[in-house]
C-alpha cells in the first residue's frame, strides 16, 4: 500500500517549537523505505504517527487514497514491531504470535494456519511451544516479527528491531529481513540510526536531522551525491573529510593554503559562479590516491593507523594540525609518525556552499 505525507506537522502540548514540520514523502507500495537520522533528529515520533500513536498536528496522511489522521491504530490494517520485542513472557512462541488474531476473534483454524505459516517461514516451527525466556535474542525479535506478519497487514512498521541484539546476529537478521519483505511483498517502514542497516536494505532511504528531512533516494544517490555537508558526512565510515577554502582562479584553495586542487571539467563549470567566494570540499577516506603521483598532492604525517583487515585507516595531519582520514588497502605498508604524500580522485570531490551548507556539484 502507498503511504503519503503532506506537508506533516507534529507540535507537542506545552511546547513553542515543532518537534516535525513540514514532511512531504510518498512511500510507494511494496517500498523498503528507511528514515534514518540521530537521536532526537525526530524519525520514531514520524513512525508512531503513521501508525496513529501520535495525533498530527497539520498535513495529511492517506494510506492509499484514505485520508487516516482520525484512524485509530486498529484500523489502520498496519503491523508495528519494537525495539524491545515486546512479547508476553508467560505465553509461549504460538501463543505469543497468535494473540492479535485472538483478540480479533478469528477462527481457529486460519488462527493455527497463519501461525504455522509464519513460524516456517522464520524458522520458528521447533520453538512454537517454548516461554520467549527460553530462546535466544535473535529468536525473540523473529517471534515479534511472526505476531507482525500473521496480521497479513499492509504496512509493518518497524521501530530499531535490531538495536538490542549483537553485531553478528545484526548482520544475520538484516538479510532476513530483506528476504522477508521480499516474500511478502508488503510496505515497510523502517527506523533506525543505524546507517549500515540503512544502506544494505532499504529501496528509500529518508535522512532526517532537527525534525526536517535532509534528502529523499536510493541508497548509492546518499554516498555519491549527497544533497548537503549533514548528509555527506552522516553517511559513510569513516565519516567524509570535509575542507574549508575557496575558488580562486578556477583552482579550490583551502583556507592555510595547503590543499589545492583544480577540479574536473564538469564541476568547474558548476564551481564558476563561486569565483573568490567560500566553499567547502568533501572527499571520503577511501578517494585519496596513495603516492600523489598525479596532479595536486598534499603531504600528511600518519598519526593513527588502525588494522581493519581488507583496508587500513589512517588518522593523519597536516602541517597546520588539520585532520584528515584516509583509507588505503590492507596490504599497503604505512606506519605511525611516517610522513607520505597523497592526490585526490578528481571525479569524486563533493563541493559545498559554505554559507547553505548545500551541494554545488
């Protein structure tokens, strides 16, 4: 199902501020739609409005062609899966993922028939009778997302499901979960602050930062083109290096003079109109070219080399203090307090109004 948001407002009781405002979005039907962004940038208060936790302040929100700002959550045909589970305790794995049918009153047997369904489809059969207490942590997020899908809704919402669960079994479950949402063919809505769960499976990913959505599109359109420095250096680990300067005579001239590059043909053009004015350079760690034989280069001294198997990061300095990380691979040699020279990828240097904060190139 399409889920629209026009121009939504969230305004708490007692507060002068809008907490969200402003939120246009269209999540198109049997989207993997992400909202990403930090804590308190406003994503769950988003999510727990198209679920109808949340009253909306102004705008409209339609499932489809239905208008549902007075929708109470029941009757919204949605499914929401939380952070913490949420499961009984003292109900087993089948009585858990059976319980909103049976609150529904449907009949046993499509009861039984669904919760079987699920329960194979998420590996779940050998624990159908086992308390939550009982089985692992991967497990008991599975169970809450089997009492999600046995609802055959048409929208499941999902707020940080994997936050409580370790790295590995994060992993793990970001496949299962994309999986799942293929097989099921369903919307999904998705919030995290975890840019990597962003990144490997969302269709949409929606940046959110002050309550304002930062940019809306396919994950590589966030790494490749990034609308702004927030999201430029929000997306990507380690985080883009971002240099403030100018242009002068067609060239980006950092502001102590140490960084100067000619940009491609393409951006110059774009960079025509900021003649003598400030802008600000993105270039992420992994678009230095070791050695700088090849146009402009600047030399650093390696501070910190962290060991990360296939690549290495280095945390270096300018001669003026300037940070900068660069990413090499695994097997280059570097080591602490050397001094090396670098160059830039020219085709991937993301450049910046210093004043707006937004993309020139």
């Amino acid at each position: 199902m399409e889920v629209i948001l026009k121009n939504i407002g969230k305004k708490y009781e007692g507060r002068e501020e809008f907490t969200l405002r402003n939120i246009d979005l269209t999540i198109e039907d049997k989207d993997f739609c992400v909202i990403l962004g930090p804590s308190g940038c406003g994503k769950t208060t988003l999510l727990r409005m198209i679920a109808g936790l949340n009253s909306i302040t102004e705008g409209d929100l339609y499932f489809g062609s239905k208008r549902v700002n007075k929708v109470p959550p029941k009757d919204r045909d949605i499914a929401m899966v939380f952070q913490s589970y949420a499961l009984y305790p003292h109900m087993t794995v089948y009585d858990n993922m059976a319980f909103s049918l049976v609150m529904r009153k449907e009949n046993k047997k499509l009861i039984h028939e669904r919760v079987l369904e699920a329960a194979e489809l998420l590996e779940l059969t050998d624990y159908l009778y086992s308390k939550p207490s009982d089985i692992s942590g991967g497990q008991r997020q599975r169970v809450a997302l089997g009492r999600a899908i046995v609802r055959k809704p048409n929208v499941f919402l999902m707020d940080e499901p994997l936050s409580n669960l370790d790295a590995k079994l994060r992993e793990h479950m970001r496949v299962e979960l994309v999986r799942l949402h293929k097989t099921l063919g369903s919307t999904t809505v998705y919030v995290t602050h975890d840019q990597v769960e962003a990144m490997t499976m969302a269709t949409k990913i929606v940046l959110m930062n002050d309550g304002k959505i930062q940019q809306v599109g396919k994950p590589e359109e966030f790494y490749n083109k990034p609308e702004n420095i927030f999201v430029g250096k929000f997306i990507g680990s380690p985080t883009m290096n971002i240099i403030e300067g100018s242009i002068d005579k067609g060239r980006f001239v950092s502001d102590d003079g140490i960084i100067v590059v000619r940009p491609s043909k393409e951006d110059s053009k774009s960079l025509e109109i900021y003649e003598g004015k400030d802008v600000s350079m993105g270039i992420r760690p992994e678009r230095f070219e070791s050695g700088g034989k090849l146009g402009d280069t600047f030399e650093c001294i390696v501070d910190v080399v962290e060991m990360l198997g296939k690549e290495k990061i280095l945390y270096t300095r300018l001669e003026n203090g300037h940070e900068l990380i660069i990413s090499v691979p695994g097997h280059y040699e570097y080591n602490e307090e050397e001094k090396h020279s670098f160059g830039y990828d020219i085709d991937a240097l993301h450049f910046f109004d210093s004043e707006t904060g937004l993309r020139i190139n």
